[in-house]
C-alpha cells in the first residue's frame, strides 16, 4: 500500500460536462493510491497546464469537445 501523496497516481480530468467530472473527481479519490489533482473543462485549459506543470502520471480525456476534441489534443 502507498503511503505518501508522492508514490500516488496523479491524474488530471478533462470534460466538458461538469456533473461528470464533479462525480468521476469523486469516485477517483475514493482511492488512497489514485488521485485526482486536476479538474479541467477544455482542451486549451489542458493544454495551458501542461505548458505551466508536470504533467500528470493519467490524463483522462473526453474525446468529444466543443472547440478542440480530445482527439485534436492527442
């Protein structure tokens, strides 16, 4: 078992439908080994973050977006 929030999975959520990512934010950090750092409505929100930050270990993306789609950004 992972002790410290160093050795957790890091993963970032990306959607553009909020009650989704409000309950999958949830359900994710339910788990002590995974967490959810990052909550993110777009693609150009991602795509800012991961210019600023490291990324993260997981990045779950909606592939159907307004504006850019996931698979755009992949």
């Amino acid at each position: 078992m992972l002790n410290s929030e160093r050795e957790q999975i890091k993963v970032w959520l990306v959607d553009d439908e909020e009650p989704f990512r409000v309950v999958l934010d949830a359900a994710i950090n339910q788990s002590e080994t995974v967490k959810c750092t990052k909550c993110l409505s777009n693609a150009k929100q991602l795509l800012e973050s991961l210019r600023k930050e490291a990324a993260p270990h997981v990045i779950l993306l909606d592939i159907h977006m307004p504006g850019m789609s996931g698979v755009e950004v992949i």
